[in-house]
C-alpha cells in the first residue's frame, strides 16, 4: 500500500480525477480549492426555477467518462446516468434553414444527400480520413506523456506525426471534402471548441467534429454538474479530503523538491504536489522558486498563445421552445469573419453562437413548463482592449436576443425570460484565474502541441506535476481526463 502524501491544487476536472485515480493507487490525497464549489470551470447556476450548467456542457467520447470510474473499480452507472442524444447538432443559418445532424447513418444520409450527392460522398470520405488520424493521435500522442525530448523526438513518434499531417488549416482541409459552404462551416464551427480558428489552426482539429459525429454525443441527467458531483462522491468513499474556501499562497519547496503548500492555516507538508490551477497563473504566482518556474518566466508567460475567450448569457424562459434541441449551431452571416473577429481583437456584429437547451429532455434543469437556455459566443480574451462595462454586455446581449427572436418559433423569446444572466472573460479571470481571461487555456497551434505544451511532470524540480487545458494532451473535460491518467502512470513510474 502506496502512503505518500499528495496536495492538488485546485478542485477542477483535472484535480479531482486525479485525486480519484491516485486514492485508488492508495496514496493519500487532500485538494485545496479557492472556491466554496468545486469543479472549477465545469460548474453550475442554480436559481429558484433553474439549473444552468456554467461553461462546459457538451459530453464528447464518453469511454473517457466511463473510464475514470472503472479506474477506481466502480460501475459509472451506479454514480451517472447517461444519455444519447439525437440529433447530436440542431443547426440553424442565417437564411432561415435548419438541419438536424444524427448520429443514425439513414437519418444523416437525407441531410447530407439534400446538398449534394458529392458532399455525401465527401464527407464519408472526411470521417473516413479523419478517423484514421484518431486513432493514430489516441495510440500515439494523446494517451502519452512528452516530459523528456526522446519522447517525441524519436523516429517512431516522428514517423507517426508525418502520417497525420496536420500543416494545412482546419477549413482548408474540410474544403477538399466538401463543396456545400453550410457543411464546411458547420464543420468548422466545431472545430473551433479548443479556442482556435479553424481558418488558422491546424486540421487536427477535425477530430472534434468527426469523434462526435462517429461516438456521439451524450448528456449526464442533471446536467454536467452531475459528473463533479460523482466524482466527489468516489473521492468521499476513498477516504480524499476536499478542503474549499482555502487557496494555495505559495508551493513550498525543499531543495529541488517540491515540499508542500502554503495558505492560510499555514505550510502543509507533502511528498508530491499537482497543480490544477491555472498554468500560467500558477507560474505567475504560486511558483516562487526560480528553477521550478524553468523556461516560464513572466515575460514567456505574456508572450505565449492563449484561446480565445467567451461570453455566455443564462437564459430562464417562461414556456417551451421545441423548436430547439439539446445541443444548437446558429451560423451567422460571413462566417469566416464572424469566426475570426475575436481572434483580431473585435466583436463580431453578426455572430454564430451555440444554443444549450438541456431542459428539452431533463426538466430537473428547468422546473414546470419552463426551459434553460445558455447561449456562447467567442469573443476576445482580455489581452485585447475590450472593457466588459455595461454598455460592452448590453450590445451582445441585445444581439443575441436578436438572433435567436429570428429563428423560426422563438419569436417571443425575449417576452418570455424569466431569468436573465451571464458570464464575461473578466470571470473566467476572476473566479478561476484563467491568464488574460481566456477559455480554453494555451493556445493549440503546432508549437504549442505535444511535446512543446507544457508537461505534466515539472522538468526542472521533482515531485511537482501539472494537469489541466493548458497541459498536454490539452483542452476539454475528456482531453483533461486522459491528462489525469497520464499524470499518475507519471508519478507511478518517477516516484
């Protein structure tokens, strides 16, 4: 039995599915978080009539969900309860056509023929190619950690990477399938998840898209909160502590070791230390020892490529909208330069958004005949010059509700809000420390992919390990899952 002692810091997806596995590993585990919620940035609104899931809500290659529990030797259906959805996209364009994309090849084969016989064929031929890709980058790269050079410098992983070819930019690359600019946008549209454009980011990205399109996608009954809830309960049951309303000050280090936390009941003493918070946050301020900061000085860390940011607004509607799905595209007119607008530092005047309906098959989120509505759109980070004031929220605002009182049976949309909020790059900055108010952590461009994206183990200090977006493999609550596993085969092979 394994009894060293472990601090995470930091009470996110990250955090807590490494306490999971690594109690399950029979060390001893307690996370300190800041907050007095966990999960960090995958958590929850609750209002008198509503459940809002506050950032993350799309459930994408469910095996990663499922894996954490059989980590621990648990059944995930005695702790989550989860359901496929379909059509997995609703999606609406600006000339008042909609489709339903499913997961059902009879179902997706009428939609995709209604453009063209070439674009069916096409985009056959993109999951084809895509898929390949996939299970090159889940053997090879997304289920390995790249802590030391030879790990990816080596002519197999070399070899690997050449067969995925990844140069050309994501829109670029879907434009060889397909002819219809409704499919090449709704494609790209998804790509964008992990914060890039996908008329800049490498064609990866695609794998978005194609593993929703092939797995489906799923929804956790109660919302995405359900999953955080799960996992603190395994970690009640293997005897974790979670100590909330407590930040770290300061790791503690012994020499070249990391040795501990400093907060306010004082220096906490353990044998290894994993930091969830915030990379470069944690760079900037937790990580005082020189050595251990390596190569991220503060001038590296206001240099590099962060994501894009968002702005979500929390609708309560009075009545049901069946005209929506669970999961919701609009795609706004100039599509490229809507994409692009906050990657230049401005605010698209006519922006393609993501429309989250949960309570259209789960009435916990929305009680009686009412319905819970988020609506995100990229925008900026907070390294452009944009002020979050009123003004600055009412404009976007006002152009939401503009869009959506468009679309075909919500009309009414704006008459019937019963509540009304919404959440700004400020904070994602403020509450979770996220660098310049981004959303999705590091940017994802080549230089900033497998090895070159910060690592899991410190490369400089021992016994100090990252996990989170800005750590490899990279962004998103699956992405994040399989960093945690990385991160404890890690200490269990260097420890």
């Amino acid at each position: 039995m394994n009894t060293k002692n472990v601090i995470i810091i930091g009470a996110g997806i990250g955090g807590l599915a490494s306490a999971v596995r690594l109690l399950s590993r029979g060390y001893n585990v307690i996370i300190y978080e800041k907050e007095s919620s966990i999960g960090g940035k995958v958590n929850i609104l609750e209002t008198k009539h509503f459940k809002f899931d506050l950032t993350a809500s799309i459930l994408m290659m469910p095996k990663e969900y499922k894996e954490i529990f059989s980590y621990a030797n648990r059944d995930y259906k005695d702790y989550i309860s989860l359901i496929k959805l379909d059509p997995i996209y609703r999606v609406f364009f600006s000339d008042k056509s909609k489709y339903d994309f499913s997961t059902d090849l009879t179902k997706l084969s009428e939609v995709l023929e209604s453009f063209s016989k070439k674009d069916f064929h096409g985009y056959l031929k993109l999951l084809e190619e895509v898929y390949n890709k996939y299970n090159i980058a889940y053997e090879n790269f997304l289920h390995k950690s790249f802590n030391k050079p030879q790990d990816f410098f080596n002519p197999k992983t070399l070899t690997k990477a050449l067969e995925i070819n990844t140069l050309t930019n994501t829109y670029h690359y879907i434009s060889k399938y397909l002819n219809s600019d409704k499919l090449k946008n709704y494609i790209s549209f998804q790509a964008m998840y992990v914060g890039i454009s996908p008329f800049n980011g490498p064609n990866i990205y695609t794998l978005v898209p194609v593993t929703s399109q092939l797995y489906g996608i799923w929804y956790i009954k109660g919302g995405m909160y359900s999953f955080i809830t799960a996992l603190k309960k395994l970690i009640d049951e293997l005897g974790g502590t979670i100590k909330t309303e407590l930040p770290v000050e300061e790791i503690i280090f012994s020499g070249d070791k990391a040795a501990g936390v400093k907060s306010k009941e004082g220096v906490e003493k353990a044998d290894i230390v994993v930091c969830n918070a915030d990379f470069a946050y944690s760079m900037n301020n937790l990580i005082k020892y020189s050595k251990a900061k390596g190569d991220y000085t503060d001038k590296k860390l206001s240099n590099l490529k962060y994501s894009c940011s968002t702005f979500i607004l929390y609708l309560g509607l009075k009545k049901k909208y069946p005209e929506l799905s669970v999961h919701n595209i609009y795609i706004g007119e100039d599509f490229k330069a809507n994409i692009e607008a906050p990657f230049k530092g401005m605010l698209s005047p006519n922006p393609s958004l993501y429309i989250y309906c949960p309570s259209r098959i789960d009435n916990s989120m929305a009680y009686g005949k009412k319905e819970a509505l988020n609506v995100t759109l990229r925008v900026p980070n907070l390294s452009f010059d944009i002020k979050w004031n009123t003004n600055t929220i009412k404009t976007i605002r006002d152009r939401i509700i503009r869009i959506i009182s468009n679309l075909k049976g919500l009309e009414d949309i704006e008459d019937n809000i019963l509540y009304e909020s919404f959440f700004t790059p400020e904070n994602l900055q403020s509450a979770f420390n996220c660098y310049y108010g981004n959303a999705f952590g590091i940017s994802h461009t080549l230089s900033l992919t497998n090895y070159f994206r910060p690592h899991i183990k410190s490369p400089t200090v021992k016994n100090l390990y990252f996990t989170g977006g800005s750590i490899q493999p990279g962004t998103g609550v699956s992405m994040v899952l399989i960093s945690s596993k990385n991160l404890v085969e890690d200490i269990i092979k260097y420890e």
